[in-house]
C-alpha cells in the first residue's frame, strides 16, 4: 500500500516521472491505464500528494522507456522515500517548504540564485543571516532553528556535483556595518569556488523584470524547478509554461550582469569601503 504522508522525496520523484511521461508523449489517461491506476491518483502521484510504491514506478518506467541508471536512481528514490533526509533529522523544525526545497538542492546538478535585495541564502554568513531573521519578527528559537537548517543547507556547495550561480542585485551588497563587511568578505571567498560563480547585476542595468522579487532555478534532469521566494514562504513551480518566464529572466539577468571577476572587484571594494 502506498505511504499516507508523502514527503519532499516524493514531490521531486512524482515532477521527475511527469517530466518522463511528456517527453514520451504519454497521456495521464494511458500512463494511470498502464498501471491500474485511475487519472485523479496518478495526477496526485506526479504532483507529490501521494506517495508511489516501486512496482508502480516500474511500469511507468517501462511505458517511458526509460533503462539503465536512470532507471535505477528512480527506483532507487521509490524504494527510500520513508528513508529521512538530513533536514528531517538534523533539522525537526524545518518548515515543510524548506524541507522541499532542501530536497531540490541535493539533487540538482545546476541551481541558479538570483537574489535582489538581498545575500541569498546559500552564501549567507550567520550573523547576517540572523539580523535578518530577527528584524523579519521570528522568535529567537525559531531564527536558531532555521539558521541550523540554512547552514547545513550551504555545505550543498561544498560537493563538486553541483554548479551555483548567483546573480546579485547591487543594493544586496550595500551595507555599513560589520555584518555587512563581513558578509562582503565571505562572498569574496565564496567566488574563488570553482564550482561557484557570483555575478552582480547594477542597479542601471537591472531589467524591470529583474525587479519582481527573487527566485531559484534549479536543474534536476530531466526537469527544471522553479522556487520564487515569498515573505515566509515560497512556492514550487515545474509546468514548463511556469518556469519558462523564470528562465528567460534569468537569461535576461545573465546578459547585463557584470562578469564574475568584474563582479569580485565589485565586492571587495565595497568591502573595503565599509567602516571607511
């Protein structure tokens, strides 16, 4: 019998195998067909209300044509999704969209940032990281929990399977204080990585579209998600005419933004500037 409390695991397993069924030009009618199962359940399957046992996952495969080792990490995902990830057991207070999109990071081979106001939480030192927490009105227990769970979230960055880009607006970078020369110093040492590359976007150059608020594209083949950033909260997009706008922003924000060493000289010279 299927699990009763789907996960993260199954929402980034059920947009994976939705992804497949369209590539191979599966209708939901013929893949829940396939199966045994009826439209409305393989509809909640590939959206992450309902968990998927491996059999299930087997046929689907097959129906997609879907062999070798991407059939086995598919299947494997299937077999562990009762299997808790780190934000499960290291970090019991996360909030269920954060625990998804910890989920998203682990397994994206690209994830791109594009932050405008502020340092994304990816490359945030915690004593930034904190203020900001503090002045959004969350308890102190509740900024120690999140902070946790946000710091266990950059050691991401540290595995060469990923690639990062993030791209800053100008006024994220503005500060006079410490916390702010020190959060300038940690992106300077962040954009040594070889597998990170911060480009900042100025504020003459940003797009209108830019404006709009932040947003994560993360690549997790065969398919792109989509986390834009509300207050508190967030939201997951993977309809291909959801995420399309994301991908063109992102394109647009890749086109004005300064290179990544015009964009270090950038940093460390507001850097220096601070307490000047």
């Amino acid at each position: 019998m299927p699990r009763k409390s789907p996960g993260p695991k199954a929402k980034g397993l059920g947009s994976e195998l939705r992804v497949l069924r369209k590539d191979a030009r599966v209708t939901l009618e013929q893949a829940a067909a396939a199966i045994g199962l009826s439209k409305q359940v393989l509809s909640r399957l590939e959206t992450g209300q309902r968990n998927i046992v491996p059999d299930e996952v087997a046929g689907l495969l097959g129906l997609y044509g879907v062999t070798g080792p991407r059939r086995e990490q598919l299947l494997t995902m299937a077999r562990t999704l009762d299997d808790p990830g780190w934000w499960e057991l290291n970090a019991p207070g996360l909030t269920q969209e954060s625990a998804t999109l910890a989920d998203y990071e682990e397994r994206a081979a690209h994830i791109t940032d594009w932050s405008p106001l502020l340092v994304p939480g990816l490359l945030q030192t915690p004593d930034y990281a904190r203020a900001f927490m503090l002045d959004d009105g969350l308890t102190s227990s509740e900024v120690e929990s999140r902070l946790g769970a946000r710091m266990r979230r950059q050691e991401r960055l540290d595995r060469d399977d990923v690639h990062y880009t993030a791209l800053l607006g100008e006024p994220a970078l503005i500060g006079n204080d410490d916390i702010h020369r020190d959060q300038l110093a940690a992106l300077a040492v962040a954009a040594e990585r070889p597998n990170v590359t911060i480009r900042v976007v100025p504020t003459r150059s940003m797009p209108r579209l830019g404006r709009v608020g932040a947003f994560m594209v993360l690549d997790i083949p065969p398919s792109t998600v989509v986390h834009v950033e509300m207050a508190r909260s967030g939201a997951f997009l993977d309809e291909e005419a959801f995420t399309t706008p994301y991908l063109r922003r992102a394109g647009r924000l890749g086109e004005v933004a300064l290179s990544a060493t015009l964009s270090l000289r950038r940093i460390v010279g507001l850097r220096d500037e601070v307490g000047v």
